[in-house]
C-alpha cells in the first residue's frame, strides 16, 4: 500500500478538491483532528478494502446461503440486526 499522507479536518473542508486528486491517484490520505490521527480515506480498490481476508464481511458470500434479490434495507437488517 502507498505511504499515507495527512490531511487535517480544516484542510479537508477547505480543500476537498485535494481529497478527491488523491483518490484518483490512488493515494491514501490520514485524516487529522487537533494533530492526531482520525480516520483513513482509502481509495475503493485499495489494498485492505477489497478481498481483506482479515476482514469477514469481503468473505460473506463464501458462507452465505443465496437468498435472491434483496433491498438495501433487507441486507442491512441482515448485516446490522433490527426490524
């Protein structure tokens, strides 16, 4: 994965144009809040979004049953619980 740049929360209201450059580059960006690490803004398709094998929701069709066409609404019941 490339080396991850930081972006403040100021810099990234302000230059949002910056973010979306970064993307299509396929840079990952660290989002700062007062000087700290915040969150990761990854491009989709990055390494560790897509086919993570630590991470079980990219393995879920290796084990979910087919259940035909669902709704937004039904996969995040499914997923997340409620009625």
């Amino acid at each position: 994965m490339k080396r991850s740049t930081a972006i403040s929360t100021h810099q990234l209201r302000m230059e949002f144009g910056r973010v979306l450059q970064a993307m299509k580059r396929g840079e990952p960006l660290t989002l700062t809040y007062r000087n700290r690490p915040l969150a990761r803004i990854v491009p989709v398709g990055s390494a560790g979004l897509s086919g993570d094998e630590d991470d079980p929701l990219s393995r879920l069709p290796d084990h979910a049953e087919p259940l035909g066409d669902l709704s937004n609404v039904e996969i995040d019941r499914a997923l997340y619980g409620g009625s």
